[in-house]
C-alpha cells in the first residue's frame, strides 16, 4: 500500500512483491528472491528498488545501506571479462575477496540491486546464473572454503533492455 501511492502504474508487480516478502518472513526461503524490473529511462526503475528494500527491512534506504542491508552495484563497471572476481571473487584457491560475499556474509537477507545488468559482461551473467540458482551459494575466498547461502537475499536488476518494445505498450 505505502509504495503504491510512491510508484504510479506498477499496482499489480509492486503488490507482488510485497506478497512475498511477506511469505517470505514466514520462513522457507531456500533460494533468493530474483525480481527484473525493464523499462526505459527515467521510468523509475531504481526507485522502486529502493523502496522495495525499504519495505522489506521496515527502515529508511539510508539506514539501509550504512548497515549493510542494501547495495548498489553499477553493471557498468563489470563490463569486461577480467571484472567478474571482483563482485563474485577470485577462484577457490585464490586468495582475496569479492563484492556479493562480503555483503551476504554480514547480512545474508540483504537486498542487492545490479543496475542495469545488460551492461555487465556475458561471463559475469553467467556465473550470476550459479548464483542465484536453487542452492545458490556464492564462494567465500576471504573465509576459505565456505560458501555463503544466497537463500534470503533479494536480487533487484533493472534493465533497459528492449526499451523500444516496451514503450510500445
């Protein structure tokens, strides 16, 4: 109710998403909620993420985001292939640490936003694939060999991918 009077047009996705963040806090998340949000600039894609954290934690974006329970990341700064390790991490073996396992190894129900993810590189979607599966875990090089769950995460990605159809509707 409270972001819908914020979002305009959005009625049906935006009482979706509240539904299973309310599902969610029942238990039962084993695999991490994947909401994509398309349209073309300015539509306000980026806002509704924010304010989908903001509802989700029951507290203001900023508070979210010096604690730890939300994060931004550019896809543009992952647009060649050599950037994947430094949101996911390097190899097992390999010693140093990435992005998306320091964020969920402080705060595994956090909400992370990938910015326009059609700018980040083939590999980089493809290892977000493994990610965000049934059993998702991301590896941890920082702690050895743990794997941190991805379960109760939320991953918001934006895109203005096919913008030219979607005006059309």
């Amino acid at each position: 109710p409270e972001l819908s009077l914020r979002i305009v047009a959005q009625h049906c996705a935006l009482h979706r998403a509240e539904r299973q963040f309310r599902l969610r806090r029942q238990g039962g998340a084993h695999k991490p909620l994947v909401i994509l949000m398309l349209g073309p600039s300015g539509t306000g894609k980026t806002e509704t993420a924010r304010m989908l954290a903001s509802i989700k934690h029951q507290r203001s974006v900023s508070e979210l985001e010096q604690d730890g329970f939300f994060k931004t990341f550019h896809m543009t700064q992952f647009g060649s292939p050599d950037t994947a390790h430094t949101f996911f991490g390097p190899p097992e073996g390999i010693k140093g640490e990435g992005d998306l396992p320091n964020v969920l190894s402080r705060r595994g129900d956090a909400v992370v936003l990938l910015d326009e993810i059609e700018k980040a590189h083939q590999s980089f979607s493809e290892s977000l694939l493994k990610v965000l599966g049934e059993h998702g875990v991301v590896y941890d090089a920082k702690n050895g060999k743990r794997d941190v769950p991805t379960g109760a995460a939320t991953f918001l990605l934006t895109s203005n991918f096919a913008k030219s159809n979607i005006s059309e509707f």
